[in-house]
C-alpha cells in the first residue's frame, strides 16, 4: 500500500501562485506515476498533471505553461508549481499515484485551491 499526505493548498488572488507538495510512503517501489487531479464543484475530476517513473510528464491543456510537475525521488515528493492562476482552477486538488502492474490507483485526501477574481 501507498500513503499519501498533501500539503501547500490555499487562497490566492489571480495571477499569484501556489505550490502543492505530495509526500508518498510504504510500497514506492512499485509506482509508476505520481500526479495531481482536480475537481471542481459540480464537475467531473480531471487530469491536471502526471510524472512517469522514467520522468516523462504531461498536463491538461488548461495549466500548460503555467504549472509545472516535478518530483524530488529521495523524499519521494512530486510537487505542482502553479503560476499565473486563474478563477477557473479553484478546485480540490488530489494527488494520485499509479501503482504496480494493474495500475492500481492511491489517491491523496485533497486539499482546497480557491483563486479570487
């Protein structure tokens, strides 16, 4: 099993930043990604960015160029840089991690993103 514990969500006004952090414990050795889901009230989750094992990353077209993933492997952490945000990414943001062969998916407790106009 894998435990995740979320950090770094908040308020803030448009065009400012944030930086969420997701911290994996216990079975590691077997994720295959790490990466971050939203959702906002009333729609459905989505992705917002992913990291590979093998370091390959990729975003929704909404955050491209405004957010980035990286990962620190020694403390087991993937991070989202969000930059230039905007009303419309207010949304819960939840860390997932995809996990052995079936791809088995953790998933974070979520933490709160509100972006003021």
């Amino acid at each position: 099993q894998v435990q995740l514990v979320e950090s770094g969500g908040g308020l803030v006004e448009a065009g400012g930043s944030l930086r969420l952090s997701c911290a994996a414990s216990g079975s590691i050795f077997s994720i295959n990604a790490m990466g971050w889901y939203r959702q906002a009230p009333g729609k459905q989750r989505e992705l917002v960015a992913r990291i590979t094992r093998t370091g390959n990353t990729n975003y929704v077209d909404s955050v491209k160029g405004r957010f980035t993933i990286s990962r620190d492997t020694a403390k087991n952490t993937v991070y989202l840089q969000m930059n230039s945000l905007k009303p419309e990414d207010t949304a819960v943001y939840y860390c997932n991690v995809q996990w052995g062969r079936s791809g088995y998916d953790y998933w974070g407790q979520g933490t709160q993103v509100t972006v003021s106009s």
